[in-house]
C-alpha cells in the first residue's frame, strides 16, 4: 500500500494553476525526489501533501484515510508529518539540545526520555558533543543538522524535505547527501525530497519525479530517468547529453535502427514508428574510433578530470543543419579535426 497518494491534486493560486491534476504515489518507505526547475510546484506540493495548503481540487490520502480534499482537511499537527525547509527556522536562544527537544517538550515527553532521544537523532546527524552549543556559534551546515535532528526527533513516517541543501556550500552539500541516505536507512521513513539538483536528486532517490509547470512529466527509478526519459523536457533537465535529429529505418522489439546524419546504428526505442525522430546521446556513450559516425571538433573545454568536446554532425540534404554533440574525452583534441564516433548506447526520445 502506498503512504501518500495524491489524486488530480490541483492548487490554483489565482488564475494560474501551481499544480495541474497531479497524480502521483509514494511507496512505504520510499524516498522520493520532485526535481524541477524554479516554479513548477514542487512546495506547492510539499505543503499540500504536510497541510499548510487545501487542494483547489483532487485529495491528498495517506494510506485509505484521507488527508485533504477542497472541502475538509486533517490539520498539519494531526497529520504525523515531519517538515525541514530550506531556512532552518531554530531557536537562535536555545541551545542545540534544546532546539531538537523542543518538538517532544512540546508533546509532554518525560524528560528522562527526552535526553536520550536527543542524543539518538544527534548521532545520527553526526553532531553528537554539540548539545549545549549556542545556534549562533554554528556553521550553515551544522544548523541543517540540527534542523534535521529536531524533525528526526519526533519520530515521524513521513518526511518532507524542501531544498535542505540549497543554503549550503557544494563541499557541505555532498557530505549531507551522504548524511540523508543514511537517515532513509536508518528510520525507515517514506521521504519525499525537493531539490532543483538534478545530481542529488539522482544520488539521493530511489524514485524521481520530474516535475514542470505544474505537472510531474515522469516519475521512475534514477535510472530509468537518465537512460530512458519519457519526453525532451525530461531528457534536457536531468543529465548532459545531446539531442540530435535522425530517421528511425527499421523497428525491432526496443530498438530500432536510426539514421543520423548519413550513419547508421541501433538504438534503444519504446515505440514502433518509422520516419523522422530525435535521438539522445550521453557523453558517456560517445567514444573517438578509428572509424564511425563521422564528426567534427567544433570546441574543447577542460572540465576538471576530461575535456568536454564539441562535435559537429556533417551536413546532408533533407537534413537539419547545424546538428552537435557532446562528449568526455580523457586527451584535448584539437578545434577542427575530424574525427569518427563508436556509440554504444543511444535512445529515441518519445514524441519528439
Ligand atoms: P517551486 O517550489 O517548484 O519553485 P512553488 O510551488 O513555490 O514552486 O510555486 C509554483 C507556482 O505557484 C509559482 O508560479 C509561484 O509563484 C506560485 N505560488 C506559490 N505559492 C503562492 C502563493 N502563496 N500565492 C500566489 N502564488 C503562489
Ligand atoms: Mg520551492
């Protein structure tokens, strides 16, 4: 049974709809990414999936009990809803220990339990010896574990993440993906994470969602997401590549042989239509040959342990002109060389 379900889930904010019939599962116990870019709803609904927000139309269930439809909503305290935004929200005249004990002081915990649930979620956190810091004698990293402790604390099934990461350094940032995988093990929480972060929404998730103006355009594994992105939004928001035009020949069960410009290979394909296609090509899949895809070096950009080469694809009658791509070579090649590609993997990309 899924926790979280949310059915035609619709949030107008005036005209404008933040989240257009979004339907949409979360599995016990997993940990779902809403990637997208600024503005495609993922807040929106995160705030409606805690309460802080009633539908337009649609419901939000949790398990078969339902949270929110437009005409009556569970309040957020009584949802069992853990929250951390981007902005930590402490209590900068409380100490660390005080900061994470508060939800349970809140809530009449005995203060003998307390004690050592604090110092269970600080452990967790890696902040364990911080108890009677001062919040203002702490770096932003160290405030977002204290954060994450305070929501650990009260022990919640669902957890909600909104851009934890997004005030922090990229140093701190990876360090902190490590810190939250760790914490879906260990609690066992179904989490829901936002991120604008492609990189972690795919390190992080077992589940992610693409989301785009207000409608979640796939939602499968990491993989399938890079590998087999379901549209061209999808295939141009997670993960490099090169989006190149070609003729799709023949069609056999998940693949097909395609023409791109005058060269002719196989290619991954859910579909079974012959004629004009767009066919994505990762860095990765792309090596120089002594023989292949004829190409030639357009630019090349040292980009730390490769250089990030850009090719143009020949020119043919009948076909779009100025077609490039894009791939990782461990030698600098020089601009205007003419080269031949092997490509070992490649997918046409649905309807596009
Ligand atoms: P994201 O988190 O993906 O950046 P949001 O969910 O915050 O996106 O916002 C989605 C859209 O809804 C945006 O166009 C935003 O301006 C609008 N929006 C969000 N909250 C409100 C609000 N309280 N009032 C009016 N418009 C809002
Ligand atoms: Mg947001």
């Amino acid at each position: 049974m899924s926790e979280i379900r949310v059915e035609r889930l619709t949030k107008r904010f005036n005209e404008t709809a933040a989240l257009d019939a979004v339907s949409l599962e979360f599995a016990a116990g997993s940990f779902t990414a809403l990637l997208g870019p600024s503005g495609c709803g993922k807040t929106t609904m995160l705030r409606l999936i805690a309460g802080f927000e009633a539908p337009s139309e649609g419901r939000v269930l949790f398990g078969d009990e339902l949270m929110a439809d437009p005409q009556q909503q569970v309040p957020p305290e009584a949802r069992g809803v853990g929250v951390v935004f981007q902005s930590y929200a402490l209590w900068p005249h409380m100490d660390v220990a005080e900061n994470v004990a508060y939800p349970l002081r809140a809530r009449h915990v005995k203060r003998g339990e307390i004690a050592g649930r604090v110092g269970a979620v600080l452990d967790i956190v890696g902040l364990n010896g911080f108890e009677s810091r001062r919040i203002e004698e702490l770096s932003g990293g160290q405030r977002q574990r204290v954060a994450l402790a305070r929501c650990l604390v009260a022990d919640a099934k669902i957890i909600l993440f909104d851009e934890p990461l997004a005030n922090l350094d990229m140093h701190l940032r990876s360090s902190m993906v490590d810190a939250f995988r760790d914490i879906h093990r260990r609690t066992g929480a179904t989490i829901v994470y936002v991120t604008h972060d492609q990189a972690e929404a795919l390190a992080l998730a077992d589940r992610v969602a693409i989301m785009s103006e207000g409608k979640v355009l796939q939602a499968a594994a990491p993989q399938e997401v890079y590998r087999a992105p379901a549209n061209a939004t999808v295939a141009g928001f997670v993960g490099r590549g090169s989006i190149v035009a070609g003729l799709a020949i023949d069609h056999a069960e998940g693949s097909a042989t395609v023409d791109i410009a005058g060269h002719r290979l196989m290619v991954r394909s859910a579909g079974t239509s012959a004629g004009p296609v767009k066919i994505l090509l990762r860095p990765e899949a792309l090596r120089i040959s002594p023989e292949g895809m004829p190409a030639t070096v357009l630019d090349s950009i040292y980009r730390g342990p490769v250089h990030e080469v850009r090719l143009a694809l020949p020119m043919l009658p009948g076909q779009d002109p100025g077609q490039e791509l894009l791939i990782d070579s461990t030698e600098a090649i020089a601009v205007g060389q003419r080269v031949h590609l092997t490509v070992s993997d490649a997918w046409i990309i649905p309807g596009a």
